[in-house]
C-alpha cells in the first residue's frame, strides 16, 4: 500500500517538471526565432512556395546585412549550386574559407563544398586537389567516393583502384565488383596495344579479386587468341556459361569463329545450341541461325528458329522467323513476306535494347558501365523485350 501512494504522489510532481521544461524550450525557441532576420523567414517561405529566386535574393540579402550566419551561407552555396550557377557557389565558399574566424569544422565543410562544386563544374584537376585535402579528416569518406567519381572520368584506372582500395579500408563497403572492372579496363587498353601477355596479368587480378567476373573471363579468351592460342581461347569464353549462362550469349560469336577456324564448327553449333535451351536470348539466337543455316541449310534454320518462336514468343524472334521463310518462300509470296517482314522488323528494332537496371537507361549495345548512371554490371545481358517475356 506505501508503495501505490508513493506513486500517487510522485505523478503530479512529474507532471509539474514536464510543464517547467516545455514552458524553458518554447521561451527559448521564440526568443531565438525573434532573434533572426525577417529576411531569412522570408526566404524559407519562397523556399516552400519553390520559388527558389526569390529565395536567393532575401538569403543574400541576409549574408549582406549579417556576415556571421554560416549556416545560411551553406545553404546559400548548394542552392547556387543545384541552379548550376557554379561560380556564384564557388565565391560563396571561398569567401567562407577565407575568413580567419572561422571554426575548423565549417573550415572542412567548406573546403568540402567547394570541391563538390568544382566537380559539378567539371573542374576535376581543382576538385581532385580539394578532396585530397580531406581524405585524412572527417570527410575521408565522402572525399574518397569523389575522388573514385573523378578517377573514373578520367580513366584514371590505377588510382581508381587506390581510391576503392581506400573506401573498402575505411569501412565504406566491399567495391570488389569495381575494382576487377577496373583492371578489365587497364586490360582492355593493353590488348588494344597488343599487348597479350600485359593484359592477361591484369586479368589474373581483376579474377583474384572477383571471381564472378564475367568481363575477365571473356577478355581472357580474346588475350589467347591474339596470342594465337585458338583452343586456349575456346577453353575461355566457355568458362563465361560456368560463372553465367545468360552472359554465353555475348561471346556466342567468339566461340562460332573459333571453332571454325580450328575445323570444329558443328562443335561449335551444338555447343551453341545447348546454351540457347538453357537460357534464350535473341542474340544467341542470331548466331545459332547463321551457323545452322550454312552448315545445314535453310530447312534446318528455319525450324531452329520455328521451335524457339515457340518457347519464347517475341516481337523479335517473329522478326528472325519471317528472315527465314524469306529466304525458302516461292517468288510469289516473297513481296508479300517482305512487307510484313519490313513492318515486324521496324518494330522489334525498337525493342532491341538493353536496359539498366539502376536507371533504366536503355542502349543498343551491351554496356558494362551504364553511361547514363555509371553503375557497373547494371546491364542483363537480354534485351528488353526477352526480360519482359521472362518477367
């Protein structure tokens, strides 16, 4: 019973404390909004009706009057930089920087915001100079992605290894999958120079640090053949099927050329054949046709790409089918196909995109960086059209 009225009395004086506490805050809050410029409530109110001219005009107008708002120049300079007026943005926080008075973490913040500025401005040589400045302070982080953003704009391919190297280290997350396209692309410029065995170095790496890469295997197999190892390369792009069955079809060409030109090419066309009933795709398709139709003819062409119409019912592969009655059609009939086949053709044209995943950025050709958002690896290797099928 002593303890039920303890707490019958203890209530009021609790409530009494919470009453005390609010009445402190709200004489607190209204004395520090009456402290503040008429101007920067007018500007939040342009701010909130978007109106974000008339909103610059009363924030500079308050950075004019009272140089001691830094917050306020902070929101000043983004606003200038969202609009693209890079320059008003970049005089905003130099001006910041400048000043003596200023405590060290709006120092930081500052060199921090010129730096993003330089970087939306494409000044990467200043904005890479800037972020450097940062990388061993509270910004390492953010610093790090920059600078990683302009290495890749750059092409800058080993100090973007660095950068993600450094991000991982900092606890900013895994960037395995960057790091192994990275070294895909160093290789890829080797390989242009024709330098095999320089490419394939890289690859070993890219494979170390990524063993799901589909890219190094690929590129592997085209390192072989520049060497001239045939059977080496072979053995290569068919490693792209053990890691991804749907990737096969982007080295389906590869594969069909080696095997012809080491005297295997029905090899070739079964081995291509047994990737297309695993995971269908248009392009794998268009290889298969091409081959079966020169080794076998156009009856046997025509029914490869008659029973896959019918597994997987597209726009494009009704495009392909009318490609081959063209070609087994009496004269007769031929004007008639051709016209039905030009239309269909049109609009499969349409549908022969890849699509990102990310951004859903859509391209002819298979992108392994997605030039509109740069993610890697953001692109299936299907068309539009099969995804939608699939889905």
């Amino acid at each position: 019973m002593e303890f039920e009225t303890w707490w019958l009395l203890a209530i009021p004086v609790f409530f009494g404390l919470g009453w005390v506490a609010a009445r402190v805050d709200i004489k607190q809050l209204v004395s520090e909004s009456r402290s503040l410029p008429r101007g920067y409530f007018r500007g939040l109110n342009f701010l909130l009706n978007e109106q974000p001219d008339k909103a610059i005009d009363a924030f500079i107008e308050i950075v004019t009057l009272d140089p001691e708002t830094i917050e306020l120049h902070f929101a000043l300079g983004n606003l200038f930089r969202r609009r693209g007026e890079i320059e008003r943005a970049v005089r905003v926080h130099q001006n910041l920087l400048a000043r003596p008075d200023l405590p060290d973490e709006y120092k930081l913040q500052s060199r921090y915001e010129l730096g993003q500025d330089y970087l939306k401005a494409g000044l990467l040589d200043r904005a890479e100079e800037t972020f450097n400045l940062l990388v061993d302070t509270q910004y390492g982080a953010q610093a790090r992605r920059a600078l990683l953003e302009i290495y890749q704009r750059e092409k800058e391919w080993m100090r973007a290894i660095e950068a993600a190297r450094g991000l991982q280290e900092s606890g900013a997350g895994a960037r395995q999958k960057e790091i192994a396209q990275f070294y895909c692309e160093l290789a890829q410029d080797e390989l242009v120079h024709t330098h095999p065995d320089a490419a394939l170095a890289l690859l070993e790496k890219a494979l170390a640090t990524d063993r799901s890469n589909v890219r190094a295997a690929m590129l592997i197999g085209d390192a072989c053949l520049a060497k001239g190892d045939t059977e080496a390369a072979l053995m290569a792009w068919r490693k792209v099927e053990q890691q991804s069955v749907p990737h096969a079809a982007l080295v389906a060409q590869r594969l069909m050329d080696g095997y012809r030109s080491v005297g295997r090419p029905q090899e070739g066309v079964n081995l291509l054949k047994n990737y297309l009933a695993e995971a269908p795709s248009i392009d794998l398709l268009e290889v298969v046709f091409k081959a079966v139709l020169e080794l076998d003819g156009v009856e046997a062409a025509n029914q490869l790409v008659s029973d896959e119409l019918r597994r997987t019912p597209t726009l494009l592969g009704l495009d392909k089918l009318l490609e081959a009655r063209m070609m087994e059609a009496p004269p007769e009939m031929r004007r008639e196909l051709s016209m039905v086949q030009n239309l269909v053709h049109g609009y499969a044209q349409k549908l022969a995109r890849y699509q990102c995943s990310q951004c859903g950025f859509k391209a002819r050709q298979f992108y392994w960086q997605c030039p509109g958002c740069s993610q890697w690896e953001s692109y299936p290797p299907r068309r539009t059209e099969e995804l939608n099928v699939m889905n």
